[in-house]
C-alpha cells in the first residue's frame, strides 16, 4: 500500500518537486515503522528506562566526592541495583524507576519489591542491614512529592540530590570507606567472574559509533600522513614515516592487552601503513 501511494503522488505531483516530497514521507513512513517495531518488543519503555538511570547518574555525580562514593550496576543474585551511593548518611541502595502515570502505579508492591534487596547490599558493603537505606527515584510525569512506604523513600528524581545531601549523617569517613572498600572487592570479584563465564558485556550503539568513527579517523590520519611523507623529495622519510606508524602501533597493541577496541584501532593502523 505504502508504494502505490508513493507512486500516486509521482503521478499527480509536478516533477519539480515529486522526488522531494516522495523521498521526505518515504522516511516519516520508514521512521514510523522503526517506532512502532520499537512498541511491538517492549524497547521503547526499555529505552526510557535507561535514560532515567542516566538521569539518576547525573543528579548523583553532582554529589561532593570529598565525602561521597557512588557504584553504579551492583550485581545481586538475580538482578542489580541501579545505583550504590555510600555518604554520610550510611549505604544508600538506589532504584530508578520511570513510569508514563505514576498514579496509577502500586506504591506499595514496588515498596515490598526493592525492600528486598536491603539486606543483600548490606552483605556486599559488610555493613549492617539498618545501615543501608532504599530509595527509588522517580521519573516522569507527575512524579508527585516524596513518600515513605515500608522503609522505601520514593523522590522524585530531580530532588534526589538534594534529598541525599540534607539526609541524617550516620557515618564516619573510616565507615565510609569500609563499606566502599568492601563493594570495590565484590565488584572486582563479579566482574571477573562475569567476564569468565558470560565474557564481554556487548557495548551500547553510543559508544560502537564513538569507536567506529576513532577508528575510521585513526586510519584516514595514517593514509595522510603516509601520503605526505610520499611527497617529500626524499624516499628514505616515507620509509621511515611508514616504518614509526607501524612502531607505535604495534607498540600500543602490547599495551591495549585485552582491550578489543584498542586491538581494532592499532589493527586499523597497521593495514592502513
């Protein structure tokens, strides 16, 4: 149907401006389809959900860092927490949660929910379970103000910072960094643990167009500096031009080691020389 509409407007249109406009509802429709596949597979709220984390990071990382510590994705048995901030006010285990129409969300389950994972970030951080407060961060519409259920402080997002900063001191600096000392070791020890049994964690599309676009710009700064050292009157400065590239190149790849981005932008180096 798409096409024979496409091909009408060819029809009927002035040829000056057919070509445009065909091309220009080609894309809304294409994009539209992107859209609703997105709808169809749940992506979409997957989608918000990551920028609401994002967001959460952000409200966090405007903390004071001289007295606070925040772990981001600590692994449990069966999930993670969002975010582990460890301040003044003791081990903070933090959820993000983005929702369309918070009225309509059940509070309370979500209360139960999250109050569960107290006592396993206590174990991590080594702390007492009473030392470790849950707070979920809200996002969206009409996130409403901040309510207390079953020990589970719900903040609307934007305050989340300033909630935490205001918060009751219960730790010392020594506690402080007993506890972040403690999430280090686990982390280090899932970490590797993860790596070995499921290996590298696939990288976001982000940060693939980031790597993507290095290395395509490593390999057009090799080409062009191969092909000026080619210009110059003496043959030897392209032997030797050609010759460091290789040098540094094989040299960071030793450095890289197990770094699979590092290996692809020495690799593309070395094929381009």
């Amino acid at each position: 149907m798409l096409g024979v509409g496409l091909v009408f407007l060819h029809w009927i249109l002035p040829d000056v401006i057919a070509p445009y406009v065909i091309a220009a509802l080609a894309a809304i429709a294409l994009c539209q389809i992107h859209q609703l596949g997105l709808d169809a597979t749940g992506m979409t709220s997957r989608r918000l959900g990551i920028m609401a984390e994002q967001w959460t990071a952000d409200e966090l990382h405007r903390l004071d860092k001289a007295s606070w510590n925040v772990i981001h994705h600590v692994m449990l048995v069966h999930r993670d927490i969002d975010h582990v901030a460890v301040g003044p006010p003791g081990v903070i285990a933090i959820e993000t949660k983005f929702r369309s129409s918070w009225e309509r969300v059940d509070l309370d389950l979500m209360a139960r929910d999250v109050v569960r994972q107290r006592r396993d970030v206590a174990g991590r951080a080594r702390q007492n379970v009473d030392d470790v407060r849950c707070v979920v961060a809200m996002w969206g519409p009409n996130v409403g103000e901040a309510t207390q259920l079953h020990g589970v402080v719900f903040v609307p997002g934007k305050d989340l910072g300033e909630r935490l900063r205001n918060a009751a001191p219960r730790f010392d600096d020594a506690q402080r960094v007993s506890a972040v000392d403690a999430l280090d070791d686990y982390i280090t020890m899932r970490d590797d643990r993860e790596l070995r049994d499921h290996g590298v964690v696939p990288a976001s599309l982000g940060k693939m167009a980031n790597q993507t676009f290095a290395i395509a710009a490593a390999a057009l700064a090799t080409a062009f500096v191969i092909a000026m050292s080619v210009k110059l009157p003496w043959p030897v400065a392209s032997v030797l031009g050609t010759a460091g590239l290789i040098s540094v190149a094989a040299w960071k790849w030793r450095r890289t080691g197990d770094s699979v981005f590092g290996q692809r932008l020495t690799a593309a180096v070395l094929a381009t020389a």
